[in-house]
C-alpha cells in the first residue's frame, strides 16, 4: 500500500489539509482538502471538525488505496515564544580540531538543555553566529581547525501543557505525526525560493489575528502576532453600518477598497437588514475601512520601529483577507515604507482562490526539503569550496 503524506493546519475558523504521495514536491500529486469551522482557541478542542478531518483522511485512503503513514502538524505561532541564548564550547584543551556535522549538532543540543526549562519544548533552534577561537562565522565553520567553538543561538519553544491537547488530535485522528513545524516556516516553504530575496517579511492578516514574519537569509529572525485581524475590522463595520459582522465581511470583501479614487465613490450599496432595504454610500465604507487598516499598520510599523526590524527589510509578502482588498498592497507600502510584492506559491496554490489558507499545510509537506529548515544547511562539505567561502567570510 502507497503512503500518503498529509500537511496539517487548524486555524481558529478553518482546517486545511493537503495530501501528497511524494514528500517536498509540491508540483505533483497534491490534493487539497478546506474544512470551514466555528470560532475557537487552539485549546479547546472542536470535536466535531476533527470528525470531519478524520472523515477527509479516511475518504482520501479509500479513493487512492494509499495510508497516511506521517502528519506534517501546523503549530500556531502565537503559541510560540522566543528565547536567545549564548553557548561555549572546549573542542579539545590542547590541540585545534576541524569543526564537524556532529560536533556542531551535539553543541546545539548541549545549549539547548543548559539555557531552557524543563516546561519548554524546543520547535526550531536557530545559531544566528559562531565564533571559533575568537573568529566570527554567519554559516557553519565546518572543516575549520579551532579550540574554542561560541555559539548565539534563538530557541523557538512552547510549553510542553500546549503539546497535551495537541497530543489528543492525533489520539483522536488515529494517525501519527511526523513532525511540528511553526506556521510561518509553513507558509514560505510552499513560496518560491528564486522569488524571494535573502532579507524579506511575511505578513498575514486573518480572521482573528495578524502574524508578522522576518527572515534574514532564510532563517526566522523575528515573529510575532499582533491580536487585529479580519475580524476587528468587520466588528468595527459592524458597529458603524448598523449590520450583522457577517454582512459586514461580505460587504468589506464584496465592494470594499482601499483605492484613493474609491475613497470618493457615490455610488451606493444597497443591503437588506431583516425585512428593510437600506443603502450605504461605498465612500463611507471604503473611509472605515482605510482608518481601520491605517490603525492596524501604524501600529505594526511601531513596533517594527522599536524592534530595528524595518530598515533591514528588503520585500514585503503579503498574504491573508487583506491581501484580497483592492489598495491595501499599496497602503501597507506607503505606511511601512517598504517594497510590497505578491507572493509567487508552487503550482497547486496558482490558482486556488483559497491560496492564502492552503499555504502552511502544503507548505509543510515542502518544508523537510525546503532552505527555510535549519538542518538542511548543515552538509558537510570536504570540498575546496567550502574553505575558500570560510576564508572569505572570517576576513572580508
């Protein structure tokens, strides 16, 4: 029987789930699957869409006689937290010895159990510098002589009591998981790497939520959530228009921009509110939107002030609800002063116009092969290559 794959992501208000027979190419053989769910906490366990994934799962075994023998699981990324740490290490006391693969992985396990508690599990571990024998490295010194290896390192844990409700999914789905991986390295592994430059942002903003992403040469540097989502802004709507929050979001998506010339639009929006018909000008509700989204970015682009973040961007992605208004690409340009460009996903998400919710889970499925995962930089390479690179970077 063929093994199957399956990427995995439970969002407060959806589930999606991306199959594959073949783990890392997403070009192929890749069926999605969108389970739409009532609003919750990743803690409260809704057990009725794990019945409906459960029931995709089994749907998808019978109708390609295949198992899903592993699940590439989602973590939340405000479940998330980071902790930055410094590590030495005595190589040998007395002789210089060449830095290898083992030696550098078992120095990151060694800072990992010296620098976090016993309550945190470690999801990624990230060196952001080395330092042999007093000489600085961005990559790996691998095949280096030195003594002395010094390491900073970004842990990104959660707490180990986050991980028991995660372990009853899997009790209940009756499937294991293969491994954990944090939303936002999820969601630019199913990105073009030859798309991308080295220093660029995630941005997502969904329903309850924005998550703000940075990556410096492929590896997560900063990631954090600000609680101003979707469903703020339809709120907001809600409040000013007289409307349901439901009427809201259709109309925000439906007639919505954020354009400087629909901002003077007289044409009007005719809704029905129970048994009423009532009429609003599209200039109202396109000057509410911009000052809900103009408050959202303004305080995003504060934080990313205090944060020394914003003038080491090179591009910005945008993807999630917003990306979907028409002028907010040029909005968040303007405010944050940055370089916006769409994101360029691998084939099956072209032209899926639910892209923005399929691409952590089959961004999972990619991630174990993808620049974005840590392991993957450490090759021992034994060619000439490798040293000339190392020289290079120690002296220039």
């Amino acid at each position: 029987m063929r093994k199957l794959f399956l990427g995995l992501k439970i969002d407060s208000s959806y589930a999606s789930l991306a199959f594959s027979s073949s783990l890392g190419n997403l070009e192929r053989d890749v069926e999605l699957r969108l389970i739409e769910r009532k609003e919750g906490n990743f803690e409260e366990l809704d057990f009725d869409v794990l019945e409906k994934i459960k029931k995709e799962i089994s749907e998808i075994e019978k109708a390609t006689s295949s198992k899903v023998s592993k699940i590439y699981f989602c973590f939340p990324q405000p479940k998330v937290r980071k902790v930055k740490a410094s590590y030495k290490k005595l190589i040998h006391p007395k002789h210089s010895l060449p830095l290898t693969i083992s030696s550098l992985t078992s120095s990151l396990k060694e800072a990992e159990l010296l620098n976090l508690d016993w309550e945190d599990f470690c999801l990624e571990a990230y060196p952001l510098e080395f330092r042999l024998d007093g000489k600085v490295f961005r990559n790996p010194p691998l095949g280096i002589y030195g003594r002395r290896l010094e390491i900073d390192v970004l842990f990104y844990v959660a707490k180990r009591t986050e991980l028991l409700s995660l372990e009853k999914v899997f009790q209940y789905l009756e499937r294991p998981y293969e491994e954990l991986i944090l939303s936002s390295l999820a969601e630019v592994s199913s990105l073009k790497k030859d798309a991308l430059p080295k220093n660029f942002s995630l941005l997502n903003i969904g329903k309850n939520k924005l998550e703000f992403s940075y990556f410096r040469n492929f590896i997560l540097e900063d990631s954090f959530s600000i609680y101003k989502g979707g469903k703020f802004i339809d709120d907001r709507l809600s409040q000013e228009l007289g409307v349901s929050p439901e009427l809201s979001e259709e109309i925000k998506l439906s007639y919505g921009s954020l354009a400087q010339a629909d901002l003077e639009d007289s044409r009007v929006i005719t809704v029905k509110k129970v048994s009423k018909y009532r009429e609003i000008k599209r200039a109202t509700l396109n000057s509410m939107l911009l000052s809900c989204y103009q408050k959202i970015l303004e305080e995003l682009r504060g934080i990313l002030e205090k944060k020394d973040i914003l003038r080491k961007i090179e591009s910005l992605i945008i993807i999630g609800g917003a990306s979907k208004i028409k002028g907010f690409s040029e909005l968040a340009k303007r405010i944050l002063s940055l370089p916006v460009n769409s994101p360029c996903f691998y084939s099956p998400l072209v032209d899926n116009k639910d892209s923005d919710k399929f691409c952590a889970s089959s961004g999972a499925l990619k991630y174990p092969f993808s620049d974005f995962n840590i392991k993957n930089k450490y090759i021992q390479n034994k060619g000439l290559l490798s040293k000339i690179r190392n020289f290079l970077e120690e002296y220039f």
